[in-house]
C-alpha cells in the first residue's frame, strides 16, 4: 500500500489541531502537526483579510517544511460591533488573554444590547498551500447569536457565547460531533477534504 502524502496542519492551536484532525480524518493524507516535523514557526498575522492571514500562513508553514500544508484564519463578526472582532478574535481586547477573558470583554461591550440585537456568525476561512506556493482556499461560517451569558464546557475561544438560535443552545453545550456538523470549520473542512481528494487524483 503506498504511504499516504504528509499533510501539515499549520497551527500551533491545539484545539484546532483536534479539531482539523477529527473533521480531516480519513482524508487520504497523513495529518501532522509543527512539532511532529521538527518545526517552530509563529507567523505574523498582518493580513486585513481571513483570506490573506490564512494564506500567510500555509505559505510559511509550506516553505519552511517542504509539505502541503492547511492553514485556517477564522473570527466571530458581531452585528452590534460592526462586524468585530472579526479578524482580530484571537487578539480582541488585548494580547495574552484567556479565552475567559476575551469572552468577558466581549459581554462587557454588548451589556443592554437587546437580545434581538445581538446577531453574530462564525467565518472560518481555510487556505492549502503547496510547497511551490500554489494556494487554493474554501469558506465556511454559521449564523447564530450572543447568549447573555456563558453556557458549556466545550470546545474553546467564543464557544461558550456563541448561540444556535433552532437548538437554543451555545456551541459549547454541543458535543464534538454536534459542533463539527454545524460549526464554520466544520463546513469549510468539508470543503478542504473535497480540494485535498482532488490533490491526490492530480498527483
């Protein structure tokens, strides 16, 4: 049986590393992770778009390894907030902090919004670069709300606040299964798993 093409999942996130390697399981590629391969790499995200950070960082993850590589870049837009913090999720209300914390200053920014007001999606944008810097790249989000307050134990970052309005229950009250089927990098790693099938057939 010949050995499965290596693919790196660029990112040094662990959540998303288990996230990537449930939804991507099965995939036809051998799914490895920066430590896996010997590489410590922290890209800096000055891209303005999810398309352009995900990009910036198959590319380095790419050139640096030698392997294909998947990069995702993914944010919370929220109505009420004109669409932050978007882009800079990971980074909202300052470097460092938990994910608690950035939940906190979230809330304590939509204090009194009306729950009507309170729209929101997820948008996960998933870029695979190849060691010659070709790149493609798919979309996914989901729709939802801003619970009033936390609800959940799982997953991470905005989860917990992050509501389904036809379950009525946070992304974080729904278990890994659950997420995946409904979740932004859910559907775009569905996609991803089309344009990694393809790879393959092309090789």
């Amino acid at each position: 049986m010949p050995q499965q093409p290596r693919l790196l999942l660029a990112t040094n996130n662990q959540g998303k590393v288990a996230e990537f390697r449930s939804l991507l399981d099965g995939c036809g590629w051998q799914l490895v992770t920066p430590p896996d391969v010997g590489i410590q790499l922290d890209v800096e995200e000055t891209g303005q778009t999810y398309l352009e950070n995900a990009t910036l960082k198959a590319l380095a993850f790419a050139r640096t390894s030698g392997l294909t590589s998947l990069a995702d870049d993914s944010g919370l837009e929220v109505d009420a907030l004109d669409g932050r913090p978007g882009i800079l999720s990971a980074r909202y209300a300052g470097e460092d902090l938990t994910d608690g914390e950035r939940v906190a200053a979230l809330m304590e920014q939509l204090a009194g919004v009306d729950e009507d007001a309170r729209t929101a999606r997820f948008r996960c944008v998933i870029a695979i670069a190849t060691a010659d810097g070709e790149v493609t790249s798919v979309e996914g989000t989901v729709e939802g709300r801003i619970a009033v307050e936390p609800r959940g134990e799982n997953g991470f970052g905005y989860d917990p606040v992050f509501e389904l309005p036809d379950r009525g229950l946070t992304v974080a009250e729904l278990t890994a299964s659950e997420k995946h089927a409904v979740s932004h990098r859910g559907v775009a790693a569905r996609k991803a798993r089309k344009l990694l099938e393809n790879m393959l057939h092309d090789r």
